[in-house]
C-alpha cells in the first residue's frame, strides 16, 4: 500500500465480502436497495398503474427464506430484468438497459462492502 498510494491513510477501505443476507438486504430488500434505485430511476417513464403492479409482485418474490440464497438471488434479479423488459417503453425511457444492468448485477457471483 505504501508503494502505491505513499502515505498507507490515502489508500481506499479493504472490502469486506457480504453474506448471502447482507446481499440480500443490498440488492433485494427495503429503502436504499438496488432494485428499489432501479424502480426509482425508471418510474418517471413508466405508468404509475404498471410500477405499482410490478411492486405489487415483488414481496412474493422475497429470496431470505431460500436454502441456496446465491442462486435464489441471481433468478430474482433475472426475474425482475425480464420484467422491466416487458414494460412498454417510449421514447424517453432506457428499460432495455435498465433490464441488462440487472442482468449484470444478477450474475455477479460475490458482493462486498468497504470495510471502514
């Protein structure tokens, strides 16, 4: 560390790797989750009625009580990309790309944390 940042107080945080749980409460469960960001950043361009149905769905999909969580966890994220993808989309909204991110988070196979 102090060959790359000099004095070791400049260096990032170590990481620290979430459990299965921790993930889950990141990605999947309450304010502040990545999926709450996402429905937060795509319902300026969707109709209320469809967020709220897709809302609606989501507490039935809850992946804490599963015995492979990892698993669990990536079809949910697959789940709710396919979802977003089926949302009719207009000229100023990105679903298909908003769809393809959760793709891409949904496959990551660790999370973690900065260790402060």
């Amino acid at each position: 560390m102090r060959s790359v940042f000099g004095n070791p107080k400049n260096a990032p945080p170590t990481l620290e790797r979430l459990s299965p749980e921790e993930a889950v409460g990141f990605l999947w469960e309450g304010e502040g989750s990545f999926v709450e960001e996402v429905l937060q950043r795509i319902a300026p361009n969707v109709e209320e009625e469809l967020l709220n149905d897709l809302k609606s769905k989501m507490p039935t999909h809850d992946p804490s009580g599963s015995d492979d969580i990892w698993k669990e966890l990536e079809s949910l994220l697959q789940w709710l990309r396919d979802e977003v993808r089926n949302l009719p989309s207009t000229c100023t909204s990105k679903l298909n790309a908003a769809a393809d991110f959760m793709h891409a988070e949904g496959t990551t196979l660790e999370y973690g944390n900065t260790n402060q």
